[in-house]
C-alpha cells in the first residue's frame, strides 16, 4: 500500500511540474531578429509553475509596500516565464534591458482592462 502511494505522489507531483519545459533558443523577438551575433551567447528559457511563484510574487510586493489592488492582479497571472542569458556581450544585454523596459511600459500604457 505505501508504494502505490509512493507511486501515486510521484505521478501527481510529475503532473503539476509539467510546465517546467526547459528550452535553450531565445523565443523573444530581440533576440530572433537582432542584430547582434548571438552564437556565443547561451539561452535558457522555461515556464515556471505557478502554485511556486505565485506565492513569492505577493511575499515580494508586499515587503515594497504595494497596495492590495497590485497584489491582487496576482491572481490574473496566467504564465511566467523566466529566461537567462550568459556570455552575452555588456552592449547586448544592457540593449536586452532597454528593449524589455520599453515593452513594459507600452503595456502599461495600453489602457485595455485585463
């Protein structure tokens, strides 16, 4: 009886972490249509779970001090995910930085409701 719960964990538990589908192309637009020489650079990009990073984004927004409506808008995350970038060149990636501020404050700017 212990192994078939054992079992049954393991499947539930390989279920919920499912998203967590490690990719090592860049799926941005930056990167795909960039003019920058991105073969020594090395992407890793994946889907986070998100009964594990909800959790962390509220702890984190209310040590900020947010209010309650930004924690809240939480709850209407439907996807994260996380990309990293290494030996990419300092130009590249301060570019990087301007290019994903620049699409942030465009939706912030969209004034449509979520």
């Amino acid at each position: 009886m212990k192994i078939l719960k054992n079992i049954f964990l393991v499947c539930c538990a390989l279920f919920l972490l499912q998203s967590c589908i490690v990719s090592s192309k860049p799926n941005i637009d930056f990167f795909s249509k960039s003019k920058y020489d991105s073969e020594d650079a090395k992407f890793a990009s994946f889907n986070v779970p998100l009964f594990l990073a909800k959790p962390y984004i509220k702890k984190a927004l209310r040590e900020e001090g947010e209010s309650e409506a930004a924690i809240a808008m939480v709850k209407k995350v439907s996807k994260i995910k996380m990309m990293t970038v290494a030996n990419g060149s300092e130009k590249m990636l301060k570019d990087y930085a301007n290019y994903l501020k620049d699409k942030l404050r465009r939706l912030g700017n969209n004034k449509t409701r979520w």
